[in-house]
C-alpha cells in the first residue's frame, strides 16, 4: 500500500498496520514520519522498542528474525526498527526480508527505514515484499519552489504567519533563500520564531533579524538553476559551495557536462530525431528533461559552441591555467561560465537580476 507522506497522520488515526516502509534522503521528514508511527504504536500498547542497524555485509540477519518471533519478557506488544542507510540488503538479506514479511505477529509493528532508492531497487522482490505487506511511505525532499509554501505551513502549525499579499511572498522568499538545501535548520529557524515572537503576524523586519543563513546548496541543484535562468539564485548558490569549501573541478564538470548535452542533443535533432527521443538517447530525465525541452528550442549553434569553447578555457583555469581574457580567479571563472550559460538559454528575470549577470560577466 504507497502512501504520500502528507497522508500518514490522516492513515495513522484510522489504523495502524503492521509494517511501515520508510525510503527517502530528508533526515527532519524521515524522523518526524518514524514519530508519528511511533506514537501510534505506543497508543495501540507497543512499547517495546528493539532497533537493528544493518551495516556492511556481517549483519546477522538470523537474529532478526528470531527477535521477531520470539515472545516478549514483559508481554507487552513491540515494535521493531529496521535501519538499512545503504538502501542494499544483499542477496541474504533480500531472502530474510521476504521470510520476515511472511510472518508479521499481530503483537508486532515494523518500521523499515532506507535512503532514496532507485527505480531498479524498487523492483526489487525484497522491496516488492515489503510494498505488499504494509505501508510504504516515499519521503521526497522538499524543493525550492515549495520552500515558501513549506514554511508558511510550519509557521500557521505553531500559530504564526506572515504578512498577506506580496510584502509576505517576499517574506517567504527571503526565508526560502537562508534556509535552501538544510530542511533540519529551516524547522529550527521556524522553532526559534515562535519562542521570539508571540503568535500572530510576522513583519520581514521580524524573520530578516531572527532567521540565520544557514543554506546549504548542492552543485547538481545549481546546475538546475542555470538551465533555468534563475540568475540571483544562480550568483547565491555560487557564493555558498565557495564558501561551504566545493571543489572548483567538481563544479565545473558539472555546468560542463550540461554544454556538452545540450551539443549532443542539438546535433541529434539536427540528424533527424525528435526531440524526445534525443533526450531518452542522452539519459535525460526528470527535472532537466523538462529544462531542456524549454531551452533547446531557443538556443542557437553559435551559442552552445561558444558555450563549448568557454567550458574548455574554464576548465584549464580551474585547474590551475591561466588565460588572458578570463580571470585567474576559478570561481570569477565558473561565474562567468554560468551567466554565459544563462545568457544563452534564456533572458533574465528582472532588471535587477540583468544587472547582476552583467557586473558578474564583466569581471
């Protein structure tokens, strides 16, 4: 049975099943589910709590399912945690989980805990098991464009929120912008509001004084932006994995790697094949699937060869090579050769993001 995550506590006061799968990369998301699956169990009389961490490949997993068939020392009814942080049982484990989804007590809830699995993990017939025996729960991280929405949610929760109509968007962007990439902290921030302010409305001046910049950015996340042509968050995500000590190298490879896909999938179409089938060939998915698909059409052959040509000189000076009509700094370089990007897909947002792309070329 596949639950969203927003489905559980609604799931949760109506019954409680004996198996609950957890798979997601949200450290806050993941432990709050686990919470809620917690308390429920300990209404419905499960207090004991066995927990097993299953790391490397010496795991006993006969002891797993001995605990899980053996009778409680206190007659209480139990509940037994399962933690795979690799998201791979290994072929015994694989057999263990399938026995173990075969013989759920009806003294006995499960939670299985994993990290975000792919779509061949997912096939799996251990995972196929574990689908069919309970609730499996898929825990998505929360995206930037939710971010605001997200924040306004936890703040009404503990009886707060901002200001309405475009002074509080501006609000919540602006909370978005300090807390991107680090959910934990951005509950933490939420947390400190509500112990500074008395419940009711938030002014900006209130969340810009209280609320720290503790975002967290991640390079394939910026790669996202640029294709996007989100120039300010592309300049801000820059500054922090300088900051946050990102290698230049890795950063690069990365906007590099973009140029040379779109080259490949514009030489494709220009052979003859749809566009779909260009992106599939190039193992395009997802989220830049549809980045591409908006960009392609508007970006010439001069353009992504001279994007190409960038990409090459960059890739020399963030390695330690000089080149005369580029700064020697590789981050200065690895700005410019984003904004050169951005140039090309699209147009900026807004003046003042146009200003920003031109200073950051010029240098």
């Amino acid at each position: 049975m596949q639950l969203r995550l927003d489905q559980l506590a609604a799931h949760l006061q109506r019954e409680l099943r004996p198996l609950y799968t957890l798979y997601g990369d949200e450290p806050l998301l993941v432990q709050e589910a686990c919470d809620a699956i917690r308390a429920a169990a300990r209404t419905a009389g499960h207090h004991e709590r066995t927990v097993h961490h299953v790391v490397g490949a010496h795991f006993d997993w006969g002891e797993l399912l001995g605990a899980a068939q053996a009778l409680s020392l206190f007659a209480d009814k139990r509940l037994i945690e399962i933690r795979i942080p690799g998201g791979k049982p290994g072929k015994e484990g694989s057999d263990a989980l399938q026995r173990y989804c075969q013989h759920l007590g009806e003294d006995l809830v499960t939670i299985v805990m994993l990290p975000r699995l792919d779509k061949a993990t997912q096939s799996s017939g251990w995972f196929a098991a574990l689908d069919g025996a309970g609730v499996t729960v898929r825990i998505d991280p929360i995206e930037r464009k939710q971010l605001p929405a997200w924040i306004a949610q936890r703040l009404a929760a503990q009886g707060q929120r901002v200001q309405g109509g475009e002074a509080g968007q501006r609000t919540l962007a602006f909370f978005a912008d300090r807390v991107e990439g680090n959910l934990l902290a951005a509950h933490q921030e939420i947390q400190k509001l509500g112990l500074l302010y008395p419940a009711g409305e938030l002014s900006f001046e209130q969340v810009e004084v209280a609320v720290l910049n503790v975002a967290r950015y991640d390079v394939f996340k910026l790669s996202e932006a640029v294709l996007a042509g989100q120039v300010s968050r592309v300049l801000r995500m820059l500054d922090g994995l300088e900051a946050e000590g990102e290698a230049a190298v890795l950063v690069h490879w990365t906007l590099a790697e973009d140029i040379r896909a779109l080259k490949r999938v514009k030489d494709a179409m220009l052979a003859g094949r749809p566009l779909p089938m260009a992106l599939r060939e190039q193992r395009i998915w997802g989220v830049k699937e549809k980045l591409f698909e908006r960009v392609l059409p508007r970006l010439s052959d001069t353009s992504v060869d001279a994007l190409l040509d960038a990409a090459q000189i960059c890739d020399g000076l963030v390695k330690g090579l000089r080149h005369p009509q580029w700064p020697s700094d590789p981050w200065a370089a690895l700005r410019r050769l984003a904004l050169m990007t951005v140039e090309a897909v699209g147009t900026p947002q807004s003046p003042r993001e146009a200003e920003g792309r031109w200073l950051a070329l010029r240098a």
